[in-house]
C-alpha cells in the first residue's frame, strides 16, 4: 500500500512537468506578441520592450522555460502584472478560501446526496423516492446563478439570517493560521468566529453543492438498487442482522465505488468551476482571482493558478484511487 | 430412529407473488415435517418453489410482491408466521440458518471472512468481541479449512469455491443452528468438491444434531444424504416418502420421470430437466393435475380433477388420480 502512493507520488512528476509546459505554453499559443496582448494597443514600443526584458520573453524558448521551472520550484510565482502583488502570497491566501468553500460543498453534496440515495433506493418507487428523484433531476439542470440569487433574496434579504458575501463579518477578530477558517477557528478556540464563518459558507456551499448532490444522489440510487439484489445481501439478512447494519454496511460499502468515481471528479470540477459562485458571493477564492486575471490579461496569474488547480486535481484523482482500495479490497495495486 | 417430535413443521403454506402479470402461486399448498438430526430432501425442476419454500420459513420473502396468503410454519411448537420483525430476526441465523447455492456471490465481497462471522454471532450471542473470534477460529477449524488463524483476515476472492462454501457453512453453524436449510448447496462446485461438501454436512449433523432441509435438483444428493423426500411440482409436493421407498417404488409419473432421467451406468450428474414438455405457467395453472400436460399417463378426469394428495402406503404419499382410491366416485363432478 505505501509502496503504491510513493509510486503514485513518483508519477505525478512527469504528469506536473507537463502541466507546466502546458500552462507555460499558454503565454506563447495567445496569436500575436505576448506584451502587446497584455499591455493593449495604446502601448508603445518602449513599454513593450520593458515588459519583454522583464518576463524574459526575449530568451529562447527552452532558457525561458527553464526559469519558469526553477521558480516555480522555489516556489516564487512571479507578480502580478497589474497589481504588481506577489502572486504566491495572494495564492497563500485565496487558494485555502477556495478550498475549503469546495470541500464544504462536497461534504454537503457527499452527505444528503448519499443518504438521500440509500433511502430512496431501498424505499424504491415510495413518496421520498419520487420527491428525492425529482428534486435530483431539477438539481442537475438548475443554473447556479439563479440559485446564488434566489437563495441570497431569501435568506439575506428576506429573512435576514444569512450573510450575502464574504468570508467573515468585517470586524470579526480571528487570528489565521492555515487560511481555512473553519480549521482557524477550531484551533485557535474561537467559537463566534467558527459560527460567523460557518453561516459565510452556508449559501455559497449549497449553491456550489447543489449539482454534485443530486449526482450522487441518482448515483447513489442506482448503485444501490444493483447492489441489494445481489445474493450477499439475501446472506445478510438470512444471518439475522438489522435491516439498518445490512443497508449500511453490506450494501453501501459495496454500492459507494461508482460513487467514490463521481466524488473524485466532481470535487476536480468544483475546484476548476467555484468562478461563478465566488463572484455571486463575493467569495475571495482563486475562482474570482483567474477569472479576473483572465479579463486583465495578467498571464503570470493565468499560469500560476492553472499549475496549482491541475496539481490539486491530480492530487484529488490519486487520494480517490487509494480509497477505491478502502473500499474494495479486490482491487490490486501491483 | 427418529422418535422424537418434530422441530419444524409446515402446513399448507401457500407463498403468492402478486405481479402485474397476474398472481404467481409460487408455494401452493406444501406440508412437511421435519425431527432433529433428520435430513429431509426437496426436490423439483427450476422454478417448481423449492427456494420460496425455504425463503417462506425464514421469513425473507420480498414483500412487495411476495406474500404468504395461507398456512402455518411451526417452529419447536410456535408458528413463525405469528411472530414479530424483530422475533424472526433472533430466530434467523441463530435457530434456522441457511446456505445458499453459490459460494461466490453469497458471501459479501469488501469484507473479511472473520468479519462476516462474527458479525452472525454477536448479532445473537453475548459475546465479547474477543470471544467471538476465537469462536470464529474455532468454526473455520470445524468446517476443515486449513490454518484458520491465518484465513480468518482473508477476503472471500482469495478463497476456491468450495472454501468459501465451507465458510457460508461455518456462518451458518456459528449459533449452533437447530434447523439448517441449504438450498442446492453443492450445484455450483465440481463433483469431488460437492462429495467433500456433503460429507460435512452428515458430520456436523451428527455433531450438532440438527434437522436438515437440503434442497437440490439432483436425486443423487437426495441418495446420499437424505432419510426423506418432498418430490415438488408446481408449487405443490407430488411425492412425499422416504428415501428408499421413493427409489424402490416410487409412483408419482413426475418421479419416475426424474428417476429416468438420472444416468445410471456413470454416476455422472445431470440436471432434472429431461422430462419432455416445460414447467407450466404458475400464473395459470391448468384445471385439474398441473402436471397433465406432460403427463404419459393422463387420462381424461385429470383435466378437470385436482389430485389431492393421498397416503397410498405407510408414510408414502402421492398426489395423482392414479392411486386416489375414491377417484372412480369423483370424476361423476365435472
Ligand atoms: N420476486 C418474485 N416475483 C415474482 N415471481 C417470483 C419471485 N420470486 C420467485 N418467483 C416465482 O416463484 C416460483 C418459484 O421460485 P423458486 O425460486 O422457489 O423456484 P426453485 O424451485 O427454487 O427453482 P430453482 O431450482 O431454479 O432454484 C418461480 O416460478 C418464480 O418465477
Ligand atoms: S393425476 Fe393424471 S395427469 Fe396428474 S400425474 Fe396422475 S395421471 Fe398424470
Ligand atoms: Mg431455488
């Protein structure tokens, strides 16, 4: 088993340095000259020069390449084009807002999707089956923008009971350690902090969570229903365990591999799609941060961020394969 | 031999599965008894109610939409059928346990041997969990599975088909079982394997007293382990007798055709489908004898009578108009 993660981990470096070729790459595929495309047309020549010497686009290709590497490697991400902030500081920051809003999400999506699921499978064709599965179809295809708003109108606005954006109540006091502030808090023992931003990742994470949540729920559904007719389960039940152990235990842990597949993407996709629930929300996430990088043209933050989500995407498929062996002990890893 | 009373009793059981497609009366009428440390025989062709039979005693018939519409399980005296959820749980693996057909699908595959054991014994035993694994250990050495101790923590993959049917054996003996049902227990293993099987369970039936109801397609297995014989046709017994008289004068024409059907010069197995014709359609049986259609020696008042079935000899009975003594007086009734 640890000998199959060191090996997995050895083989995440050819699939990273390809990435970094890939977002390194993504500067020179742009039509045109690289400078004029990020400084625009009412540049002149002289600032265009500047810019070249100072991203080093005069060097060849492979010079340049290998700069990139190297400070990538020492963990220097460059600055900010427009901003002129260091970018890894700035990631420091957004990456772990991003993060934990996704995991949020998924653990909202992993834990109503999964027992919404079970029930409705083992209560096939039964009002909480009809209900559970209607509402699961409407979820995939209800678009989050409208949901963002319409929860933010509710519970903002209406009832007043959740905040519409950001992380923390401005002038809420909590000393950052990870920049995950529900850990934060945890750690650092600050329950009215914990709550304030727990009541922050409310809305976005449902917003965010809503689709995950009714594929797993579907998913869920079926891989059940598969599941409790096989004869195992006939053999559960013919030993005199509960209904509830059998469900459970015999049947989910069984039924939960197609699930697992679809978590592990999910989570990837989440990571790569929060734009438009950090915009809707204010969220200070990397979604927001690229998406306005993308608009400004600063192709050292494009790059960066594009490196760190593939890595952290790559990391996700690698932990998902190692719990498949969790699950399902016939899976051989040699 | 067997003097004392019976263990387990059943009385016109009438098992109905109520589908769209009409009514299947898959146990229509069955009756048998059954004393401590004796082996009663079901036999009958695919779909003849053998295993709802069973299913029905062990209260796991799926419902919807199966259904016990008439009769009564007698268990040391009290009938199954009166009892509670939780009731039938305590007696399910505990007092009447089962093995079923194929050892590879029957045991759960994403859990250990030893795990699925003791799960069985301390869902009815006081045990501690220590206590229940060495009773594990104790059970696998029982049933004859080579050094226990160390394919206690084995998965079911990593066991032949007939170890893993030694397992589903030593689960279902983990409570010491007064009644033990195995439905065509050795089906699915090559015939040296099925010998070594059955030899198992004349020992453990010799050690544990217990009743047995082995259910099985082959009269070869009927020869080898059973005292007695329920023959079934259609949901119904046909022939009910004992062994030998079933071999030796055997009347019922479906018996017959059964024993017929059994090579005898190489004891090479067959199954019993070579009687010509099919099994009819449960969900409308023909008027009079469900087995006319087949029949060779039909005659024209088994097309309008239902045989009933009749003592033709001391505990032989029969259900067929050619040996109902008041058949001449019946056939006036249309
Ligand atoms: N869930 C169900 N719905 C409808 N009919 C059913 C259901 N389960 C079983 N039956 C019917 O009950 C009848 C008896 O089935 P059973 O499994 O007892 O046969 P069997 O004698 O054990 O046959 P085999 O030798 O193939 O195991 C069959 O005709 C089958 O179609
Ligand atoms: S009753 Fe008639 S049809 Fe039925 S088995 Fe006897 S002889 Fe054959
Ligand atoms: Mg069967």
């Amino acid at each position: 088993m640890l000998k199959y993660i060191i090996r997995r981990l050895f083989m995440l470096i050819p699939v990273l340095i390809g990435v970094s070729i890939l977002t390194f790459s993504l500067i020179h595929l742009i039509p045109g000259d690289p400078a004029r495309s990020m400084l625009g047309e009412k540049a002149t020549e002289a600032q265009l020069e500047s810019l070249r010497e100072e991203l080093g686009l005069n060097d060849p290709y492979i010079v340049q390449y290998g700069r990139f590497l190297g400070n990538i490697v020492q963990g220097d991400l460059g600055e900010s084009i427009q901003s002129k902030e260091n970018i890894a500081e700035q990631l420091l920051y957004k990456l772990p807002a991003t993060v934990e809003l996704t995991i949020f999400a998924m653990i909202l999506a992993i834990i109503v999707g999964v027992l919404a699921g079970v029930i409705a499978a083992v209560k096939q064709y039964s009002w909480f089956d009809n209900i559970s599965m209607t509402g699961a179809l409407f979820g995939v295809s209800l678009p989050i923008f409208w949901l963002g708003l319409m929860m933010i109108w509710l519970f903002s606005v209406v009832f007043n009971i959740l905040p519409p954006s950001g992380r923390l109540t401005s002038g809420m006091e909590l000393t950052t350690i990870t920049n995950f502030y529900l850990l934060d808090s945890l750690l650092t023992g600050n329950w009215a902090a914990f709550k304030d931003a727990f009541s922050h990742l409310l809305m976005p994470g449902l917003a965010l969570g809503t689709i995950p949540m009714a594929i797993i729920a579907r998913m869920t559904r079926s891989s059940m229903l598969e599941v409790m007719r096989q004869d195992y389960i006939r053999t559960a039940n013919a030993k005199g365990l509960r209904t509830r152990f059998v469900v459970f235990q015999h049947a989910l842990k069984n039924a939960f591999l197609p699930v697992l597949t679809v978590i592990g993407l999910q989570f990837g996709l989440l990571l790569g799609g929060a734009v438009l629930t950090e915009t809707i929300f204010s969220w200070p996430g990397i979604g927001r941060y690229v998406y306005l990088a993308v608009l400004g043209r600063d192709y050292p933050v494009v790059q960066s961020t594009i490196l760190i989500v593939a890595t952290i995407f790559v990391l996700v498929n690698l932990i998902t394969d190692i719990l498949y062996k969790y699950f399902d002990p016939r899976i051989r890893f040699d | 031999m067997h003097t004392e009373s019976p263990i387990l009793q059943v009385e016109n059981l009438h098992t109905h599965f109520i589908t769209k497609a009409g009514i299947v009366k898959a146990v229509d009428g069955v009756d048998f008894d059954i004393k401590p440390g004796e082996t009663l025989g079901i036999v009958g062709e695919s779909g003849s109610g053998k295993s709802m039979t069973a299913m029905s005693i062990m209260g796991l018939i799926p419902s919807p939409p199966g259904k016990i519409v008439e009769g009564e399980i007698r268990f040391k005296g009290e009938n199954l059928l009166t009892k509670t959820k939780k009731q039938m749980r305590n007696i399910r693996g505990k007092e009447i346990s089962m093995v079923f057909q194929d050892p590879m699908t029957s045991l759960n595959p994403v859990f250990t041997i030893e795990k699925q054991l003791i799960e069985t014994i301390l869902a009815h035993e006081s045990f501690s969990k220590n206590q229940a694994r060495s009773r594990a250990l104790e059970l696998l050495h029982l049933v004859g599975i080579p050094d226990p101790k160390k394919r206690l923590k084995n998965y079911p993959h990593e066991f032949s088909g007939g170890m893993r049917q030694r397992v589903m054996i030593a689960i279902a003996l983990a409570c010491n079982p007064s009644v033990l049902i195995a439905d065509e227990p050795t089906t699915a293993l090559d015939v040296t394997i099925q010998a070594q099987i059955l030899e198992l369970f004349k020992k453990m039936q010799n050690e544990l007293n217990m009743a047995i109801i082995m259910i099985t397609h082959d009269l070869g297995v009927v020869a080898e382990v059973c005292d007695r014989v329920m023959v079934m046709y259609a949901g119904k017994p046909v022939e009910y007798t004992e062994t030998n008289h079933l071999f030796d004068q055997g009347k019922h024409p479906y018996t017959l055709g059964l024993m017929n059907s059994i090579p005898t010069i190489n004891k090479q197995k067959k199954k019993l489908e070579a009687i010509d014709g099919v099994p009819p359609d449960l969900r409308s049986l023909p008027k009079g004898c469900s087995f006319a259609p087949r029949c060779k020696h039909v005659m024209e008042a088994c097309l309008h009578i239902d045989p009933t079935l009749t003592e033709v000899n001391d505990h032989h009975f029969v259900r067929c108009l050619l040996y109902e003594e008041t058949n001449s007086e019946k056939v006036v009734s249309p």
